[in-house]
C-alpha cells in the first residue's frame, strides 16, 4: 500500500457517522452520570442481604497491591432486570440485546407524587420502540436517605399494561422498583417483562431535564442473571 493510499484509509477509518454529519449527537455534549454510586452498606431493597464491600489485600497493612470483595444483590443500586426476574422461562441478564440499553431514550418527567398513571403517561405522546426513562420525585427526595423509602413513586398497573401495548422497548425509573412497594410489584414486572420490555431500575435523574438524550446503560453480563448492577449515563442530543 502506498503512503497516500494510507492516509486516504486512515482518513475513511476517522469519518463520522452519517448521524454526526447531520448534527444530530453533540459532539461536545457532557455525558451525565444517572447511576447510583455503590457502597458499604447502602440502601438496598428491605428483602436483599446488605451490601458488604471488604479489603482484603491493603497496600497500607503491606500487601502488594489493594484488592476487594462484595457482597450483594444483583438488584443493588442501578441496575437491570432480567426477565428471568419474574418469569419463570424469561431469559438471564446476559442475553440483554445491547439495543434495549443503548440508544436514544426519552426523559419524562412525572408530576403525580404517588404514582406514574395512564391519564399522565396520555400526556406524552409515547410510542412504539421507545427508551423511556421516568423522572419522578424520587429522585431529588429517595435518594438523600440511607434508609429505604417505602412510599416512592411507583408505575400503576394501568400505567403498565399501557406501556405494554405501546411495545415500548425499555422502561426506566429513579428508585429501587419499577412497581410499588407491597402494592403492584410482581404484577408491573409481568406486564412488562412478558411483553418484552426491558426494566432499569436505581437511577438517579435528579440532575436531568426532561427530553431526548443518548442513553448507555450497561448490566454486568451475569450468566441466567436475574438482574445486574449498571452503569448508566446519559447525553443531550442536540436539537437541529
Ligand atoms: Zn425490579
């Protein structure tokens, strides 16, 4: 291959994609951590053990380098549900199609207090396909707490069979479960996990306006895992 001939490769290799060229992502946009940093003794769900991190090697005690070990739920934190969470066939965590945690995803934010219901989710216009990521009050007010709160903003079953009939493709929310608390919990996560939709649950969208954003979300990749720990980040498309 000749010199030019390497450049002109190296020149294709660096093309943006035809998304950038339209200026549809923001190329300097800051991508937004909405995850949940994990840590000794966090909140967790009331059934889950607690969450135990140990140094077991410490450089400070002599060891040659720092190395730990963790206890805890596989629903800790931000993470994803597996189908195999509630269904008995459902799949593990590691046949997630990459495509149902990253892509565009629609932040909405929900007014009612107690609970995401049909006659606010009529609101938004939400179609098939679609990441939807519900910010709630939780929040700004769950969060601030080590203790568990019982009464977050949950999806109402309606809310849920709604969404279902959509074949929405992902349905995020900004506490431990998607479903409430000793209310809905199993029957919200049948409706969506038969129909196919993919849960996030944990995630921090306190500081996140509401509208479209570039969502990464990635679950460990746990063999027939229930769920998984995830790091989760978002970022501002820009608007052309
Ligand atoms: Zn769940």
């Amino acid at each position: 291959m000749s010199k030019s001939a390497k450049v002109k490769k190296k020149a294709n290799n660096t093309t943006p994609s035809k998304d950038f060229k339209q200026g549809f992502y923001e190329p300097n946009a800051d991508w937004i951590d909405i995850s949940i940093t994990i840590k000794n003794h966090m909140v967790h769900w009331p059934d889950d053990p607690p969450v135990l991190i140990e140094r077991i090697l410490d450089m400070k005690s002599g060891s040659n380098c720092n190395l730990s070990v963790a206890s805890m739920s596989l629903h800790t934190g931000t993470h994803v549900d597996a189908p195999c969470h509630f269904l008995k066939s459902g799949v593990g965590i590691d046949q997630i199609p990459i495509t149902a945690i990253i892509g565009l995803a629609r932040v909405i934010e929900i007014q009612n207090q107690r609970k995401i219901n049909l006659k606010e989710l009529h609101l938004h216009n939400i179609g098939s396909g679609e990441r939807i990521l519900f910010k709630t009050r939780n929040s700004e007010r769950c969060w601030k707490t080590g203790t568990f709160v019982k009464d977050f903003v949950y999806l109402s079953t309606e809310a849920a069979q709604f969404l279902a009939s959509k074949k929405v493709q992902t349905v995020g929310i900004d506490y431990l479960s998607i479903g409430g608390y000793k209310k809905n919990e199993t029957e919200v996560h049948r409706l969506l996990l038969e129909a196919g939709i993919w849960i996030i649950e944990g995630l921090n969208l306190a500081h996140v306006e509401p509208g479209i954003y570039e969502l990464i979300c990635l679950p460990l990749k746990i063999e027939q895992g229930d769920g998984a720990p995830a790091r989760a980040i978002l970022r501002a498309i820009q608007k052309t």
